[in-house]
C-alpha cells in the first residue's frame, strides 16, 4: 500500500477506534493491525481486520429493521429508535448502503481500501 493510502486507513482506523459507536471486537483488530504495520505480521492482521470491518458494518436495511423492531425500541427507546428510523430512511433515499454512525461511516472508508489492505 502505498503512504497516502495507508495514511488515509490509519487515520479512518484510529477514528474507529475512538468511535463512541465502535464494538469492542472492531477495537482490538484494529488496534492488532496497527500494532502489526511494518512488521511480518501485517498481513495476517489485516485479514483478520478487513474480515471484522465486514461482520459488523450495519447494512442501512439491517439498521432500519432494528431500529423498527420491538427490540430495538427497548434498546434505543422509543423516541430515539423513531428518530434512528427516519434517519436512516432519508440517508437510504439519497443511497446509503451502511449506517452513517461514527464506527459505520470509519469502516466504510475503510473497506474503500480493502484491495490494497489484503495485498
């Protein structure tokens, strides 16, 4: 990978890690791979990292679906999951794929470098 493109995932990848948003299991592989750049064992991080980045963004229909659900009103409230529904509906209608939330809005920068992450 290249300076600047690297430049770009530490950076997106220390936003993660600081992400309010951000699950412990996307911390540590990011920080795994941060604490592997340069050295033999970045490429396996980086593996493990991309294959964590991939389990955990939010599809934004994932989002609504909970956000909507008896399950979700209990976890985020009632008023806050109305809230989160009909963000997450205006950002699907302009083409979101992926939750804009902090820790989403990192990994889809991220994931945008996938390819040269994985060589």
């Amino acid at each position: 990978m290249n300076k600047e493109s690297l430049d770009v995932v530490v950076e997106k990848t220390r936003e993660l890690i600081n992400a309010p948003t951000c699950c412990s299991e996307a911390k540590a592989a990011a920080q795994a791979w941060l604490d592997a750049i340069g050295t033999e064992k970045e490429s396996a991080e980086a593996k493990k990292y991309v294959a964590e980045l991939e389990a955990d963004i939010m599809p934004i229909d994932n989002l609504i679906g909970f956000a909507s659900s008896d399950a979700g009103m209990q976890y985020f409230g009632a008023d806050t999951a109305k809230g989160i529904v009909t963000h997450a509906n205006e950002i699907k209608a302009a083409g979101a794929k992926y939750c804009d939330c902090p820790a989403c809005a990192a990994v889809e920068a991220i994931l945008e470098k996938k390819e040269l992450l994985l060589k």
